[in-house]
C-alpha cells in the first residue's frame, strides 16, 4: 500500500510578494519588428496609478506547488523567506493553498523577496531583488516523486550543483522538471550541466532557449533538438500566441494555445501554469501528448486574474474546458 504522507511534488525555488501598480499614463515603444519594446512613463514627473494590489507567496516553483496542489497532488515547497510580516503572510498563503511548508527556511533578521509589478494594459514588467539568503537542502525523510527547480537568486550555483545533484544522484527514482530562470540561464550550461543531464521535462520559451544555446536560430524543430541535445528527456518551448512544441527524442508535437474566453486582464504567471500543468499531468500518468493539452487551459485561466495563482484551477474544471474545448484544439506532430 502506498505511503499517504509521500510527497509527489516538491518546488525548489525563491518566493517572493508580488505588488501589482496598476499605471494608465504611459506607453509602449518597439522597434520596427515589434520586439525590443520599452515601457515609458514621463521623467522626473509624477505618474498616477489606479491602484495597487499585493499578492502574497509567488514566484515560478511557489506557483507551481499551488498549481499541483489545485489539480489534486500532495505539494510542498524549499524556498527562503525572512522573520518580516512579509515571510509570516507568505507562508500562511502557502498553507492556505494546501502547499506544505515543512522545508521553508527562515532566516532571523533577513528581509523577504519583495517585487513591484508594473501593471499597463493586459502586460507587466517587473522589478525585482533577490535577497541572497544562504541555501542549504533541507533534509527530506522521504524521497517526492517529482520536484520542480526554477528560478534562483545569483548565489545559487553551489546548491543547484553540488547539493540538489547529490540529492538526486541519491535518489534516481525522483523525477526532475526544471524551468530556468534569470540567473540560472545566466550561470550557463557547462555550470549546471548535471542537472540538465538529470532533466525528465525542460520548460522554456523560444527566446530563452536562443539565449541558453547562445544561438540565432530561429526554426523551433531545430532548436528542440538542440536543447534535448543537452541532456533533458522531454524539451517543452513555448512560443506566445504560437502556442507550444515538444520532442522526447522521437516525436515532435505542437499545442495551439487555448483561446481566451475574453481578452487577458493579467499575464503574469501563464507560463508558470503551463509548465506546472503539463508536469502535474505526466506525474498524474497522462501521456506527454495528453499533458500538453492541459497546460494551455491553466494559462488561459491565469490571465483572466490579477497575480500568478488566483486563475488556478481544480482538476474539474480543467478537466471540464478540455472537455468543450474547440474542435480545432488538439496536439499534432511536427517535423524535427
């Protein structure tokens, strides 16, 4: 019989407060090929906002336990926060959301990650600090069926490399996703080299996967293959409005996006729910091609909310969106 209190999914990853201004009175330039674009408000005046909404407990493996936690698996998260009302409010939010809390570390005297979102029209921009807390493993009695490794702050490199491979050499059963971010693309391939070699699902998007290849590709087929060329099982990109791609080594497969029931309000975290989707349904025994069919719906929920987590859905009522989904909804192969 199987162990109730066995994890099946553990988050590594920092956790922040999200403070969503919303701003009117500013505009977005690009260059001719609609990239590149800027946000721009007037220097040295006072801007108005329309308001101001904090959300607790976010960030790419914080929203993924949520998300897991949502569609039905036993959750908890590794991640750091400080003694401030900040860390206190963000790990009631994590229980409140039934993400266990027993590996969160906090550190006496230390100030929690603290982001403020730039909210105008249905995009944001970021500005974000990561309090370089010391990381350690924490010590789990039992090994979870997956973890789910994300973004880190820059001091980082040690824990991914030497504690978390060690863990997982030790336990070869565990199944990895990983969905790098800022700082872990920057430490580079040959730095964290074990850990793609160690990858089940890899999660990017087409930039992000130019910038880890140090490459101007642009044919998704091409750089799939060169991005599972570098140890992940399973590679997952994807590509906005394009939807999403993925190769095992076999098969290439493509998933159109999941169209929104009305414009989006918000867009953070629609990558966090796809990638966390698509990972829940392989640990639920979905197959790959049946896992991609669900995290556009996740996403698609997410943006219709302000904030990362509050568009979650239960397995229900995603469950009952891939059910009346569109005729033309449906995953199909592509040429690698």
């Amino acid at each position: 019989m199987e162990d109730s209190n066995k994890l099946d999914f553990i988050g590594i990853g920092d956790i922040t407060t999200d403070a969503f201004i919303r701003i009117k009175e500013a505009k977005v330039t690009c260059d001719m090929n609609h990239e590149s674009c800027q946000l721009c408000v007037k220097f040295g005046d006072k801007i108005p906002y329309e308001f101001v909404e904090v959300i607790r407990a976010v960030g790419n493996s914080a929203n993924a336990t949520v998300s897991a936690a949502r569609l039905g698996l036993k959750s908890a998260l590794i991640a750091n926060v400080g003694s401030d009302i900040n860390g206190k409010e963000c790990l009631e939010t994590l229980e409140k959301n039934n993400v266990g809390t027993q590996f969160m570390e906090v550190n006496d005297g230390r100030e929690t990650n603290y982001h403020y979102v730039l909210w105008y029209e249905d995009e944001r921009t970021i500005l974000v600090k990561h309090q370089l807390y010391e990381y350690k493993l924490p010590a789990i009695a039992e090994a979870p069926k997956w973890m789910y490794l994300s973004s880190l702050a820059e001091n980082s490199l040690h824990y991914q490399r030497d504690d978390l491979v060690a863990y997982l050499k030790a336990n070869p059963e565990i199944k990895l996703a990983f969905q790098p971010g800022t700082f872990q693309m920057k430490q580079g391939y040959d730095q964290l080299k074990e850990l793609y070699e160690r990858t089940e699902i890899f999660f990017c998007n087409t930039d992000e996967a130019r910038r880890i290849l140090d490459s101007t590709e642009q044919n998704v087929g091409l750089l799939l293959k060169a991005v599972r060329d570098l140890g992940p099982k399973i590679v997952v990109i994807t590509d906005g409005p394009k939807g999403a791609y993925a190769y095992d080594g076999v098969v290439g497969l493509q998933v159109p996006i999941y169209h929104d029931p009305k414009p989006p309000y918000e867009r953070t975290g629609a990558g966090d729910a796809f990638a966390s989707t698509v990972t829940v349904a392989l640990a639920l025994g979905k197959s790959l091609a049946e896992a991609l069919l669900w995290g556009p719906i996740n996403s698609m929920s997410v943006v219709q909310y302000v904030g990362a987590q509050k568009g979650l859905l239960d397995r229900a009522s995603l469950e009952k969106y891939l059910n009346e989904a569109p005729e033309g909804y449906k995953v199909s192969t592509m040429e690698i």
